[in-house]
C-alpha cells in the first residue's frame, strides 16, 4: 500500500533543497525521480540541515593564500544524550561551577582586601601586598 501523504500539489522540483539535491545528481538520473520520491529524499536528508540557534556566529578568516572558516553555534538542546554524554556534561557543569566559584571567593577577597586598605587597617605590621598601592595608582 503506497503512501499518499507524500503527494503535493505543488512541483517539489522548485524547493531551494531539491533543486540543489538534482543539481548533485548524475544527468541521466536528474529526471528518474518522481515527487513523491523527492518529498521522501528532502524528509530524509532534512535532518542534516542546521536550524535555527540562539547563537550563529559564521565567518571566514584570510591567512596568506588560505582561507579558513569557523563555525559557532549554541542553543537548546534538541537531541537526546547518550549515557556518557550526559555524565561529560555534568562534569563540563560541575567545573565551569567550580571555576566561577573560585573566581567569585578570589573577587570577594580582594574586594575585601581593598576595603580593609581603604578603611587603614594594618593587619601585619610592615607587610603589604602593593595591591591598595596598584589600586590608587591605576584605578583612582
């Protein structure tokens, strides 16, 4: 029993992705398939198709006589996660956690560094780390 939801009104040889897919293919085959056929090719091969992401950032870079491209892209994810691959993200989570917490402990210490210089306390007599120095010579 042939399937009929494939068929359409309309000629799906005008489709931007199956005029590509046709213009791929040998000559003596361009004119074999039918649409019901080409809907079929377009669903299949849809899926390798890039959607739409949160964040696209596309160029190209000129070294010399090269060109190179680079790709960033980032979003929802879509897909489902094999075992390891859910377990490498846990682990890309639980250090970016780690690494933002150590960055928000070192921020607050020398936050708090600066404070206490400002306010004059001398914790060590005749040591001092230069920073409150750094601080009034760059910043203020």
């Amino acid at each position: 029993m042939k399937n009929t939801s494939f068929k359409q009104c309309v000629d799906i040889r005008q489709d931007p992705f199956v005029k590509g897919l046709v213009a791929r293919l040998p000559e003596q085959y361009r004119d074999s398939f039918d649409n019901e056929q080409l809907v079929a090719l377009k669903i299949a091969m849809g899926a390798r198709q890039w959607g739409n992401h949160l964040l696209d950032v596309r160029g190209t870079l000129g070294f010399w006589r090269w060109r190179y491209y680079y790709v960033v892209i980032g979003g929802r994810e879509r897909r489902t996660l094999s075992r390891r691959q859910q377990n490498m993200a846990r682990m890309t989570k639980l250090y970016v956690l780690a690494l933002f917490l150590m960055f928000s402990a070192l921020l607050g210490v020398l936050m708090i560094y600066l404070v206490k210089s400002a306010i004059g306390i001398d914790l060590i007599p005749g040591f001092s780390w230069k920073i409150w120095d750094w601080f009034n010579n760059v910043v203020l």
